[in-house]
C-alpha cells in the first residue's frame, strides 16, 4: 500500500519519504502525538489499515475496521502561535473535500465543523490536535482523517447506521484507497502554504459547509438550544441566532450540533 501511495505522488512530493503504513494501531493520531513528541518532522505521514482505538472529535470513537477506509494523520509544525490556528480543522475539512474529489469526482460537503457529509450522511471526519511550546507557540499540530471508503450500509455499527456512508455506497464505485490518500496528501500539503492566510481558507470552508442557513439544535453537555446557522467566523466558529432572537457564535471545542430534523 505504501509503494501504491508513494507512486500516485509526485516523485519531488515533499512527504514522499515520510510514509509510515501500519496493518493495525491504535489511533493515528495518538501515534502521531508520539512520534511528534520524540521530533518526527512536518510532513510525516501515518496511515493505518485498521485502528482499534480510532478517535473522534469530544471523546467519541471512530469506527475503523481494517480495509474498509482510510485512517491518516500527519504531523505539521507550522512556526505560529495558537491562536493562529483556530481554523486549522477547517481548512484540513476543505483540502480532504479537495483531495476525495480529485481522486474520485465526488465533492463532500462539510456540516460544521469537522465532518464530511455526502447526502447528509456521514462520510469521514477530521481531528486536529494542537501541541504548545511553552511561549505559547506551536510545537506540532497533528491532523487526522478518517474517510468511510468500501463500507455497506450493514457493515456500520447499528447507532451510526443510518447516519453514515461510505464512498462506495455513494458513487456505486470501487474507491482506490492509496490513489485518494496521495490526492488527499497533495491537498494537504498545498493547504499548509496558505495555512496563515485564514482570509484565503475560510471562504472555500464556507462554500462547503452544508450547514450554514440550517434550522440546527445546539448540545452543550445536557443543554439543547434551536436556532438557525448564519455564517463561520474569521476563527471557524459558528454565528447562530437562537429562536429568542439571541446571537452568539459557538466555538467547537464546546458544542455538537444536529440538524432539526435528525443528524445534518
Ligand atoms: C470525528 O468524526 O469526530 C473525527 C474522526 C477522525 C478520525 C480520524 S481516523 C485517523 C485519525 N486517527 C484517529 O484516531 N482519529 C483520526
């Protein structure tokens, strides 16, 4: 798989020797936590077949079977403080939207803030994790993709059944795994050149994002609130107006959202 890949990349791609291919970890993104800790540098790569411990974004998990999608992280190191990078998980949304596209014709859409849907089911999802150096600049920030590839409706667990797809089920086509990695990779890498540029970035998050003017619940712990989605911020949060007229931007790191009327 890992030669696959390497050969769908440009021979001068400058992640092409950092590829690391696991038959089975934990989580990606926690192996890459590690390497990065021990020094690995920007633009390693950790792909797995299957992880056992997949993680989403607020503490879920990311049903990951082997063979059946694509589980990716890599380790960025952009010289930055923090506070720069409250759009990271956005812009890393867009350039997988734009790295399934390429690869397989299919556009995902985003619903807020890191999923990818396809007929308002769930596709994949993105999860970044952010390291500090103690000036409170980053020392690494790791970004995770994972993307439901040759899954049947039954192959999901029965709680996310009816909310998840997978690109075969929505293309009717056999995805090549290792093809939309390199494209999702290529994407990745040329997102990292305007990933200061939040102004260049957020505009094609917001053409994406299926969840602006949605009627939306708001879930904050056990607190469920209804509003309607305006926009996204300059940071990646998300303007609602709540159905007594109050407006308020929620930040990810807080809330879920569902649609009024079921998942999206
Ligand atoms: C979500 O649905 O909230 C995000 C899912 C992110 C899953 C990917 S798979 C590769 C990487 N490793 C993980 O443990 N999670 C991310």
């Amino acid at each position: 798989m890992k030669t696959r890949i390497q050969s769908y990349l440009p021979g001068d791609h400058p992640w092409q020797n950092h590829i690391y291919w696991f038959e089975t970890i934990d989580s990606t993104n926690t192996r890459a936590k590690e390497m990065a800790a021990n020094g690995a540098p920007h633009g390693t790569v950790l792909i797995a077949d299957r992880q056992t411990g997949g993680r989403g974004r607020m503490g879920r998990s990311f049903h990951s079977p082997a063979g059946c999608g694509i589980y990716l992280s890599v380790i960025l190191r952009p010289e930055c403080a923090a506070e720069k990078l409250m759009h990271l998980t956005c812009a890393t949304a867009v350039a997988a939207a734009d790295g399934i596209e390429n690869a397989s014709g299919l556009r995902p859409g985003i619903k807020w803030t890191n999923d990818l849907v396809v007929e308002r089911k769930k596709l994949g999802g993105i999860l970044t994790e952010l390291s500090l150096k103690s000036n409170a600049m980053v020392d690494y920030a790791i970004v995770g993709i994972g993307i439901n590839c040759t899954q049947d409706a039954g192959d999901f667990p029965e709680d996310i059944r009816s909310i998840a797809t997978s690109l075969q089920l929505s293309t009717q086509k056999k995805p090549d795994r290792a093809f939309i990695i390199a494209n999702i990779l290529i994407s990745l890498c040329d997102m990292c050149k305007d990933l200061q540029s939040p102004s260049k970035l957020l505009p094609r998050y917001r053409a994406d994002c299926i969840t602006i003017g949605q009627e939306i619940s708001v879930v904050r712990g056990e607190e469920i609130r209804h509003g309607k989605a305006l926009d996204i911020d300059d940071a990646g949060g998300l303007i609602v107006v709540f159905s007594d007229g109050h407006r308020e931007t929620v930040s990810s790191g807080e809330v879920s959202i569902r649609g009024m009327y079921g998942y999206a």
